[in-house]
C-alpha cells in the first residue's frame, strides 16, 4: 500500500536499529485483513497493533509485523474485512436482554397463533408470575385487528399478562392483570394515553402510552438476580453481533447499579452509556454528574425524555391528522403536559451539564422539541451541547435547516423505515411520508446522524440496519428499489452513522468510532466484505470476531 509511516512510527523504526533498545511488544495484532477505518487520515489498511486496550499503529502488515514481540496474540484475519465495533445509538438493553428469555409473539402470524404461544408460555410460567414482553404486531395478521382479553382470558386464567406491541407504545393486559392494577370501566383515561374501550366502555385490554402505567405500576420490579440474567445475555447478544458500544435510553437505576457491579467484575463486554428518564435529571445533577461521565466502560450524563408516541400506535404527534383517521393528530407524551414544563425541566438539566436526548418521532413534536432546544441555546448558548433528537422519524421540511443551525445529531433506527415502511404511508398521506426517516436530507442538510436500533424494537444486528439505510427495501419486499428512494444513503455513510456518528452523539469521538492510533480497540471481523456484496445481500453478512478493548469477546468458529 502506498502512504507515508505515520512520523511516531518512523521515529519508532528508527530508533530501534540505532540503539537497539527493546520496545514495547502490541499485546494484540490483526493482519492480512482489509481495514476500514472510517478515518478519513487513512481510509483503509491492512493491519492494526493494540497494546492493551489501546490501538498504537495502522498500516501495512509488514509495519505492523515490527510490533509483534513473543507474547502478541496474532489474529491473521484471512484478508476479511475489519470494521470499528458497532456503537447502537438507542437501546434498551435490559429490556432487550430479558426479553430473549420471554414470549415471542412478533411472529405469530394469526390471532389463534398468538393466543396459542401465549397458552404454551403460561404452562411453563410459575404461579403469580407475570408474562411480559411479546413485540407482537397486528399488521401481519390476515386482518390487521388489536388483540383484546376476550382472545387470551380462557388460556391464561389467574396468570397475569401484560404483552407489548413491538413499538413499546401499546400492550395488552388480560382481565388477572386489570384485577391486579385495579382498572375497570370506571378508570379514568390519563394524559397522553388511552385505554382502549369496547361499545359498553369495558377496557378492551389495551392500553396505550401513558395509560401504560395504570398496568404496569402492579407489576413487581424485576428482582437483582433476574437484572443481572438479563444483562449477561444482553452482553451476549451484543458480542456475537459486533456491537461494542451501546446507548441505554431511560434505564432503571437498578440497571445502572447491575453495570456497575459487572463493570467492577471485569464482565462488562459491551460500553455502556446509561440514559436515564429526564424527570429524574436532579438525581444525578445533585451529585454532579454532568454529560458522558464516568469510565471507557460504563458512563452516565444524559437524560432522556419522550415528546410524543409512535406512528404504528397513532400516537406521534403531527401537525395534521393522520391521513386514514381524520379525528387524530397523536399524543404528547405525559411529560409534555403542558410543554413548559418540559421546557422547564430541560433548561435545568441543560444548565447542570447534562446532556439532552429526546424521543420525537411525529413533524409536530419534534418542531417542539426544537423550539425547547432553540430557547436553551438562546438562555445558555451554544457550548457543544450535542442535543440529540431520537427517532427523528417524520420530519416537516422545513425543520431540517433548524436541526442543522442547532447542531441537533439525528439519532435514528434504520430498520424501523424497512419495517413501518409496509405501512408508514398509509397512516401519512403519500405527500407527508416524503421526509420519513430521511437520512439522505439529514446529510445533505450538515447534521449529523447516529445510527441504532431501539432493540427490543427492532433486531440489535447492525447488518440489518445497514441493509435498510442503503436499501431502504420494505420487509413487504413491495419496495425492492427503496421505499421513498431519495433518502438511500451509500454504504460508507451507514457505517460512519453506526460508529463514529454515535460516537459523536455520546461525546466518545476522541476515544472510539473508528481504528485510529490512540483509540480504544473495538472491532469486529466480519465474514464478507460489505462493500463488494451487492446491497440486497448486505443483511446477510455474520460478525465473525468482536474485540473490546484489545481482547476477544466474541468468536465464530469458522
Ligand atoms: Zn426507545
């Protein structure tokens, strides 16, 4: 390969056949691979050295060869490609965890399915234990119905039941959890949320949003041992998928307190920044936190909050109705009532240092949220804030501009265009859908975006958020060209989104996000290159090894 030693290491080479002197030995080389660096210094070479945790040199495989030393573990990664770790931008990761032990109804593909899958779950459920979790989604039913408790009562009987809709936004309880929650037809529906009522006014068994809560509040919190499962197989799950960082939105402190305690274990595998809800943001101002602190593994210094609900659930919040329910423009969440408010609180945590990441998804609230984050910067100014908006997801066109002048990043989910994109523009008019998910004009507007998943939303593999960012091919496969084609983004891009502009959304641009000397040693081999695949095959492509921090967390036998 033809470019210049980096200076440190001719300074380096040199000195050794002058004097002789022993150098430092890299604890870890990779070699023989092609490396994408996503670093703009050195685009691609053919080898790394870390020591430690670190990485101290890229290059050609014969530069590199000089750092090897008796003890350097040697991986020689066959001329496959190497990437930066995946950093997932949005994930609720204990959630996520837990969830790979629980029902799986996401792919029931008929209401008797799902009741069925929910009748095998609860034989095998101890008495007084709740089933929770599920992901199902309606739309891939023959007819697109919500699923009430009439559908679940006979096969569940005392055992209660609380299973979400893949977006989070609504679930569906059995009549054993509303006795439980103490719900009947006389409950009073709460601010940003609905319970969903039969002709006679009975709860149908689904609650959305905000009305959420009246269920979950009867639900026992998720005892230490159980958090402390869920995240082992989180950690899991993340390693043989290549992420090696992930941003945990609105976690419990229970779930900080089980990162810290596997962090002082040296279990942590996977670099958690944790997230927690904005209506908490005292808790960690008081003592002092203040954006992206603590150590490489395990930070905290930003909160998160919620504008709005989501399309799928009708409530995201728009500045028009929605085109196939004229009565309905979306909800503000429970935390927008009213704006100020959260305005309010906003100001303050800005003001203490924290950093601000709020979920907005409908036109409306997310010209809210910037007007918020417009009056912040006009109160505090512009100190590199990196307010970020997540989701993101239907913008109003003239709002581009204001998300770029407010150097707002843009944290979005890619699979969720190839999922919501079977339906999206139904519910938007075909007009409105145009800036749905609109990488391309996020780009070519200057602002930044950082790409994740919302896991357990959608699936944690990075490979399938590449494939929708560059694809944009509806899961109906009725889009095989890209549903609204002109927010595609090239290959390249949807990787730099998924490091180093996720980085960039938690701060990390200096320690992680691309194979850089001095950086951390994230990365991952995979099994194909990605760049010579054609775009429909990208999804396809395995992680085969995933280091952190200079060591081995993962490998696939090959
Ligand atoms: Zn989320």
């Amino acid at each position: 390969m033809k470019y210049k030693l980096p200076v440190y290491l001719l300074i380096l080479v040199s000195g050794v056949f002058a004097s002789a002197q022993p150098r430092p030995a890299a604890t870890l080389i990779i070699t023989n691979a092609t490396i994408y660096t996503v670093d703009k210094q050195l685009p691609k070479a053919d080898a790394m050295a870390a020591i430690g945790d670190c990485i101290v040199a890229v290059g050609s495989s014969a530069e590199i060869e000089l750092w090897r030393g008796p003890q350097t573990r040697v991986i020689d990664a066959g001329g496959k490609p190497v990437l930066p770790g995946f950093n997932d931008s949005h994930v609720h990761f204990i959630s996520g965890g837990a969830q790979l032990d629980q029902i799986d109804l996401n792919d029931a593909r008929t209401p008797q399915e799902f009741a069925k899958r929910i009748a095998a779950h609860v034989s095998k459920t101890a008495k007084g234990e709740w089933i929770l979790g599920g992901d199902w989604d309606e739309t891939k039913w023959p007819n697109p119905q919500l699923p009430t408790k009439e559908l679940v009562d006979a096969v569940t009987g005392g055992t209660p039941i609380f299973v979400n809709r893949y977006d989070g936004h609504q679930a569906l309880a059995n009549s054993a959890a509303m006795k439980l929650a103490g719900v009947s037809a006389r409950t009073a529906d709460v601010p940003g949320g609905v319970i969903l009522r039969d002709a006679s006014g009975n709860p149908t068994g689904i609650f959305k949003d905000a009305a959420q809560d009246l269920i979950n509040k009867a639900i026992p919190p998720m005892p230490h041992e159980r958090r402390m499962r869920a995240a082992r197989r989180a950690l899991e799950h993340a390693a043989s998928l290549g992420v090696t960082s992930v941003q945990h939105m609105n976690p419990d402190f229970a779930d900080v307190a089980v990162y810290s305690e596997l962090a002082e274990r040296g279990e942590l595998t996977t670099r958690i920044y944790a997230v927690p809800m904005e209506t908490n943001w005292q808790e960690q101002a008081r003592i002092g936190i203040r954006r992206s602190w603590g150590s490489a593994y395990l930070r905290l210094g930003a909160v998160k909050g919620y504008a709005d609900g989501s399309l799928g659930s009708g409530t995201a919040y728009m500045f028009e109705p929605f085109a196939d329910e004229p009565g309905n423009r979306g909800l503000l969440s429970d935390e927008m009532h009213p704006p100020s408010a959260m305005r309010a609180r906003l100001m303050q945590a800005d003001a203490a240092g924290l950093q601000l990441r709020i979920h907005a998804i409908g036109d409306c609230a997310i010209a809210t949220i910037l007007d918020i984050f417009s009056d912040i910067e006009k109160e505090h100014g512009y100190h590199d804030q990196r307010f970020t908006i997540e989701h993101a997801q239907h913008m109003a066109e003239k709002d581009f501009g204001r998300f770029a002048k407010l150097h707002v990043v843009a944290s979005m989910q890619p699979y969720h265009a190839i999922d919501d994109g079977r339906w999206a523009e139904k519910r938007l008019g075909h007009s409105r859908a145009r800036y749905s998910y609109a990488w391309r004009s996020f780009l070519d507007h200057g602002v930044p975006l950082a790409f994740g998943t919302d896991w357990p939303v959608a699936p944690l593999n990075p490979m399938l958020g590449l494939y929708a960012a560059v694809t944009r091919a509806t899961l109906d496969g009725k889009n095989p060209d890209g549903w609204i084609p002109e927010e595609k983004i090239t290959l390249p891009e949807a990787v730099e989104a998924y490091t180093m502009g996720s980085a960039l959304a938690e701060f990390q641009e200096k320690e992680k996000g691309s194979i850089t000397p001095g950086k951390l040693a994230d990365m991952v081999i995979l099994s194909d290159n990605i760049f010579n695949l054609k775009p429909a095959a990208i999804g396809n492509a395995k992680v085969e090894t995933t280091i952190v921090g200079g060591k081995l967390v993962y490998g696939r036998k090959r």
